[in-house]
C-alpha cells in the first residue's frame, strides 16, 4: 500500500513538473535581455530607449507586452 502511495506521488509530481517547465510566460524575455521599463506607446518607449543609451548600451527592444497591446516594454541587454 505504502508503494502505490509513494509511486502516485511521484507520478504527480513528474506531471506538475513536466507541465510546469513546458508553459512559456506571458512576456518572455529575449535572450541575454531583462525588463527595464513599461510605457504607453512606442514612440515613448523609444525615447525611454535613447535616453539609457548610456547604461545599457545602443542595443534595445520596444515590443507590445503580449496580453495587453497598448503597453510597450522596454528590453534592454543584461
């Protein structure tokens, strides 16, 4: 009795962890970028973009936050 037990406990807890490691985020990150900032429209955002030049570099992204589109999020390198 004691193995049927043990065996569904780690049956369920090889699903939850399966299940947990194939669902994607809502807002994932690119590679080697992080979050830096939420605005309300990309010409904002880009202006956010220009002027951090200087901490995070030339390279960043302005892209619609996936479950609301009229949010940009500012990614910016690591």
């Amino acid at each position: 009795m004691y193995r049927r037990i043990a065996g569904a406990v780690v049956t369920a807890a090889a699903c939850l962890l399966a299940i947990g490691t194939t669902a994607a985020p809502a807002a994932a990150a690119p590679p080697g970028t992080y979050a830096r900032s939420h605005h309300a429209s990309l010409a904002e955002c880009d202006a956010a973009g220009q002027a951090g030049r200087h901490l995070w570099g030339l390279i960043y992204l302005c892209e619609p936050f996936p479950t609301r589109p009229d949010v940009y999020v500012l990614w910016v390198r690591v």
